[in-house]
C-alpha cells in the first residue's frame, strides 16, 4: 500500500484529499506546512506527497528545495490556487513532477498521483522500456531489436531521464544540471543540440516515442499509445 503525505495548512483541503485517498486505498498522513512535513519523512516512508505551496513557515517552494537534498526520486505533485506560467516554472525548476491548480477534480487528482507512482517505480529501477528501445543504465546499453546501439554518454544519460519520466514536462535547467553538473559552463544551445541528436537517431514512426519542446518550460518524452496528462 502506498502511502501519500499530505501537505497543507488549509484544514479542509487536507480532509478532502485525506478522505479520498484513503476510499481508493491508499494509506495518508499529514503535515500542515513544510517544516511539519520534514519532520513527518524523518520518521515515516512515504512513496509520495501532495503539496501546497503557499503556507506558513515554510511554503511549497523550500520545502522542494530542502527534500530535493535527501529524497531525489520521490514524486511530488504541487496542489496551488497560482496558475501563472512562472509559478510553474519555478515549482519544476525546485523539483516538482506535477502540478496540479485549485480548484480541482478529486478524479483528476487520484489519476495524477497513480501516474507519478507507475513513473517513481520506473524511476527506480535501472532498467527502462521506451517505446521500442530497452535501456540499462548499469552497462549504458541501448537494445533495439536485440540489436545492441551505441550512443555517446551524455545522450544516453539525456534520454534515461527523459524516459524515466514519460509524459512528463522536466525544465531545461534541470536536465543540463542533472545531465552535465552544476559547474556547466556551455549554453542552453548544447542542450538543443543533444535533443536533436536524438531524435534523428530515433525517428518516432519507427520507435514509438518522441521527444516534444514544451515551448517556455523544457522537453517531454512522449510514447506512443501511452495516456499521459
């Protein structure tokens, strides 16, 4: 049973979603601002969280900051009344994988955080499908056909990311920082240019992916067939 924590300072909101969790099965806790739920992952194991951003002590957008130091993969969807472009931007930049504005649909709720748990799980493991490649990230090897393909490391570094998140958007500066370091001294052009490496190496009639620009925000890999949000 996966268990999802909870995080808001608005009493009712966290009931709703409390309440509708758990009648899908879920298992729940609660925190009421960020520092509340720092404390709540020192002493649970939580598959992933629910978050607010604006709150008292600490709001939605340190408390991505701070937990991005200690829980890399775990996923978390940002539950907020903004809606403005940069307000996203920054949640994904901080390391949100989701986002999702109130009001909202508790239908569309549950179907985003069952998608950001099937990604987590892909996440974890060192082994990836996508679309008609198979990759394998403890022997860097691309297998198309059972035919093995060699691709130069940073683009296969770039597309296991891209891949372990299908469907959803990552921001330009998370995949240069993830892919060539924090000490990057190059330009955003060398991001682009890798992108397209790839995608003429795996055309998507004949893959079954694509990677699309999400114009302002970064790239998203796309499988066919696969009903993403």
């Amino acid at each position: 049973m996966n268990k999802v924590l909870v995080i808001d300072d608005d009493g009712y909101i966290r009931e709703l979603i409390c309440t509708v969790l758990k009648n899908d099965g879920f298992s729940v806790s609660e925190a009421v601002n960020g520092r509340d739920a720092l404390q709540k992952l020192g002493e649970e194991k939580i598959d992933l969280c629910v978050l607010d951003i604006m709150m008292p002590q600490m709001d939605g957008y340190e408390f991505c900051k701070q937990v991005r130091r200690y829980y890399e993969d775990m996923p978390i969807l940002m539950l907020t009344a903004k809606s403005e472009l940069s307000q996203k931007v920054k949640g994904f930049e901080l390391g949100a994988d989701d986002y999702l504005t109130k009001p909202f649909e508790v239908d569309e709720l549950l179907v985003r955080i069952k998608a950001l748990l099937r990604r987590y799980k892909v996440v974890t493991s060192q082994t990836i499908n996508i679309g008609d490649l198979v990759m394998d990230k403890s022997s860097y090897a691309v297998i198309s056909n059972n035919e093995k393909c060699d691709i130069p490391m940073k683009e296969f570094e770039l597309l296991f990311m891209l891949g372990s998140y299908p469907g959803k958007t990552i921001s330009r500066n998370r995949l240069i920082e993830e892919v060539w370091g924090l000490d990057f001294e190059g330009n955003e052009r060398t991001l682009d240019v890798h992108i397209n490496r790839l995608r003429e190496k795996f055309p998507s009639d004949v893959y079954k992916f694509k990677i699309t620009t999400i114009r302002g925000l970064g790239y998203r890999l796309e499988v066919k067939g696969l009903n993403d949000l």
